[in-house]
C-alpha cells in the first residue's frame, strides 16, 4: 500500500492553513512533474497548485540529467508559483527550495549532516539527497510562473549505475518512521515560509541562511576548464 495518500494530505494541509499543495494533482505515473506543473500554468493553475507523482518515466534535472524515479519509494513534486519576479531573479529559487528540502528532511535525519549543493541539490551526509529543478514561464521581463520541482529520495536503498556511490536516501540515515505523506506536507509548510521570507526580506537574507550549509565552501571546484577554491555564494546568489 502506497505511503502517498492525497486525501490524507489535503486534510492535514487544510488543518495546517497551509496553502501551498493546494489544489492537489496526483498520479501513479506521468513523463515528468515539472512538464505537467507547466502545462497547468498555462492554463490559468493557481499559485500553490502542485503534481506530485508515484512514479516518472522520464524525470529530469537540471541541464537535463535523468532523475532516478522509481515507483512508490520516493517524492517527485512540482509546484506552480507565482510570485511576479523579474526573470533575472528567479535562478536563486532553487536555493530557496533547498532550504524548503533541508527544513523538512532534518525531522527525519541528522540536522547537521544536510548541505546545499550550488545552485540546486541538497546533500546528506555527502551524498545527493535531493534535486531541484525551477523553469519559468515568462511574459516579457516577467515569469507569469515559476514551476519548482523536487525531486526527494525518501525509501530508496539501493541505487542504479552510475549514482549508486554518490546518491543517498532518507531512509538510509533516518532516526524516525518514514512516511512520504507526512513528508510533503513538511515539505509545503517549509516552501511556504522560506518563499515569504525570501519574498519579503530579498535574496540577501535567503543567502546568510545558506552560509552555515554550503557544501561547496572551502573545496576545489571546476567550471569550464578553470579550477579554483569555492569561497561561498556571493549576495545576489551566484
């Protein structure tokens, strides 16, 4: 029996006057989440709107990396926002989610072993928790939408070739229950709270809530052939 229940979710997330997650799609499979999210937008979704899938046959990451999705072991979910922003401000989003994914996942795990990855992965204990995909819809300058998808490894212990040294799941290190119901609506409430933050406070206050969790800091990295040490991530979010 699947650990997902929609109608246990929209109840707890109505008791939580939480709006985020509300209106609720959710299907045993679809190509993508982010695609479907996108497809809604389109036609008028409204902000807090979200897909959630059990399982994508064709999930994907940024630069359009595969996802690993199997059916029924983890959450893949997209979520329709509309915050009028410039389109030049909507990048950082993927950091804000990544705050989102580390507020609810350290009710499960080691609070101290979760890190934000630039510019949208979160880590547990030094292996990839959890992927973040933000595409906009845009109107001129403006994004009409923002579609922010997450895909989070929940019950999954055994991955495929050629993640399986550098992909972790909650249930690997979880102190607790698992239950990706219970999940999501963490979840939501999270995104709900570092998106007002963000919204209301501006990219600088999002970035010194990222100082103490930046899994770049301090270490060597390479971007376009030329290699350097990783000093933090710059106000604007870069």
């Amino acid at each position: 029996m699947s650990d997902f229940d929609p109608a246990r979710v929209e109840a707890d997330l109505r008791a939580q006057s939480t709006g985020l997650g509300l209106p609720l799609v959710f299907v045993r499979e679809t190509e993508s989440t982010n695609d479907d999210a996108k497809q809604a937008a389109r036609a008028g979704a409204p902000e807090g709107a979200a897909f959630v899938a059990d399982a994508q046959t064709r999930g994907r990451g940024r630069r359009g990396h595969a996802w690993h999705s199997p059916a029924g072991e983890n959450l893949y979910v997209s979520f329709v926002l509309r915050p009028n922003l410039p389109v030049a401000s909507t990048p950082p989003l993927s950091l804000v989610a990544g705050l989102a994914v580390v507020d609810a996942a350290s009710r499960y795990v080691p609070a101290e072993k979760l890190r934000i990855k630039w510019p949208n992965d979160v880590y547990l204990d030094g292996r990839k928790l959890a992927g973040i995909l933000v595409e906009g819809l845009t109107a001129g300058d403006r994004c009409s939408a923002v579609i922010v998808g997450i895909g989070l490894n929940v019950h999954t212990r055994a991955f495929p070739e050629p993640i399986a040294d550098t992909a972790t799941s909650l249930a690997l290190l979880a102190h607790r229950p698992l239950d990706r119901s219970e999940i999501f609506v963490a979840l939501c409430g999270a995104l709900e709270a570092r998106m007002r933050e963000h919204l209301e406070h501006g990219i600088a206050h999002t970035v010194r809530a990222l100082a103490s969790l930046d899994y770049l800091a301090g270490k060597t990295v390479s971007i376009d052939g030329i290699s350097g040490v990783a000093q933090g991530i710059t106000p604007d979010g870069r």
